[in-house]
C-alpha cells in the first residue's frame, strides 16, 4: 500500500515525541491525516491497533486488511507492521506490556470491539490527564485485559493488496464505491488484460474482484452507518440503484436490515 511508486500520495506521520513502554497499558491517541501512515516498525510488547473513526489499514508480513471502528487488530511483540489511513481516522492504540498480556494470540489477530469495550478505551484517553485516581485507572486496565482475552477472532477485515497497481485500483474504488467500471473496464485502464487482472486479484486477494467490491460495499456502509448518515444517503453513496435494493444485499449478506444491525451495535 505505500510502495515507492505511491510515496507522493501517502505521507509518513511520525509517532508522539512523548511515549513510553507500557505499565502495563499505555494508550496512545492521535488524528490520522487522508493518506497518511506510520512507517512500518515494530515493538517490544504487544498493541491493540483500533479507531473510534475513520478506518484503518493494517499491514504485516504477507496480509494487508481494513479495519473499522467495529474491530481492531492484537499485534503481538515484535511483529513488523504499518498501519494507515485511505481517508483518515482517529487513531487509538493500545501498548500492553509483554506481561499483561498472558493469554493473548502468539498471532496477529483481528477481533469485534464490542459497546463496553469501546467505552473503556475512551475512558483510558480520559484518565492520561487525571493520574491522581490511580485505583480506578488499575480497575479500567484490569477491565480492558479481561475483555480483550474473551474477545473472539472474527474474519470481518476487509481483504486489501500489497501489490501497488492493485491497492490503486482497490483505494480508487474504497474512496468511490459507486465507480461501476466492470473488471474488463479496470484492466483497460491499468494496461492489462482482462485475464490477467482477474488472476493477480484473486492470487492477492483470495477472491474476485466482483467479490471483494460487494464485501467492500458492505463494510463502507458500516462505515457510513456508523457515522450518522441515513440508509437513504448510504445507499447513493455506494452506487445502488435504490434504497430497498441496498437493505436487501445488506440483509443478505449480514442477515439483518442496516437499521437493526446498527441498533445492536449501539
């Protein structure tokens, strides 16, 4: 996703002049620009990579995927990664020392961040400016580890490529989910033929292009949803043709209208 060729259109973000080894959590929290990312890197505990805006970009060592404000990422120490934002977020990550984090997968892992877990993980970026309470901030800590051995790996990541013509195509189509240019029209545009788009897709991917745009569809209407905007709106903004058209590949695909899944995620 940030390969040479693309250095003019991703920025490098540096990371806050003023963290420290966590003790045993440490939460950081800062504004991701559109197209902006940290460099890839790698520490010495374990971290919760997580957004309570925006959506996320994750990559590591042979898998590259799209996280939002519904999942987060477990990065186990020493694990090389880059994490991004095609549009910008708000960045909340979590540095658990090694420790603290018995339990844990030995392997990157995405999870569902459920209500409770988003609140104490607001409340954590609460407590850095009152330290006196140090009991309570244990009792959040405490709270927060608990939840995050229960939490259950889910395959809910949106899919992303590393290739840098196909993560073009993929952020072209993330940034304008209604664009309809078919596979041939794609492969066209990027010089190849239609065949050969088709199978480095599916060799990055592990699906078809046409796959991947409706599972992409789906996500970005979670993402929309969740930031407030009606199921009418959302249903314009990814290019289907009418609202009951929207809620039906929604139902089909979550097994619930958007209303009502929105309402459980609340």
């Amino acid at each position: 996703m940030y390969n040479s060729g693309q250095k003019l259109d991703w920025q490098a973000v540096a990371p806050p002049p003023d963290t420290k080894p966590p003790a045993p959590l440490t939460m950081r929290a800062q504004s991701l620009p559109p197209r902006s990312y940290f460099p890839e890197h790698a520490h010495d505990w374990g971290q919760l990579v997580y957004a309570i805006s925006g959506v996320l970009t994750v990559t590591i060592v042979g898998r590259s995927f799209v996280i939002s404000p519904e999942q987060a990422v477990w990065l186990p120490s020493g694990i090389i990664h880059r994490v991004g934002s095609l549009l910008g977020a708000e960045f909340r990550s979590l540095w658990i020392a090694s420790e603290a984090g018995v339990g844990f997968p030995r392997e990157p892992t995405v999870h569902a961040v459920g209500p409770l877990l988003k609140a104490l993980i607001a409340e954590t970026v609460d407590l850095r400016s009152n330290e006196n309470d140090r009991g309570y901030a244990g009792r959040v800590t405490d709270l927060i580890l608990d939840q995050l051995r229960r939490a259950a790996p889910i395959p809910a990541a949106l899919q992303w490529p590393q290739g840098e013509v196909l993560a073009g195509l993929c952020a072209a189509l993330y940034a304008d989910p209604a664009d309809a240019r078919s596979a041939e029209e794609w492969a066209r545009e990027l010089g190849m033929s239609s065949r050969t788009l088709t199978r480095r897709f599916e060799a990055e991917i592990g699906m078809s292009l046409r796959s991947w745009r409706r599972r992409m569809r789906l996500f970005k209407a979670v993402e929309l949803l969740g930031g407030g905007m009606d199921v009418t709106s959302v249903a314009l903004e990814l290019g289907y043709g009418s609202p009951s058209a929207f809620i039906y590949a929604f139902r089909t695909e979550m097994g619930m209208p958007p209303q009502a899944y929105m309402n459980r995620a609340s």
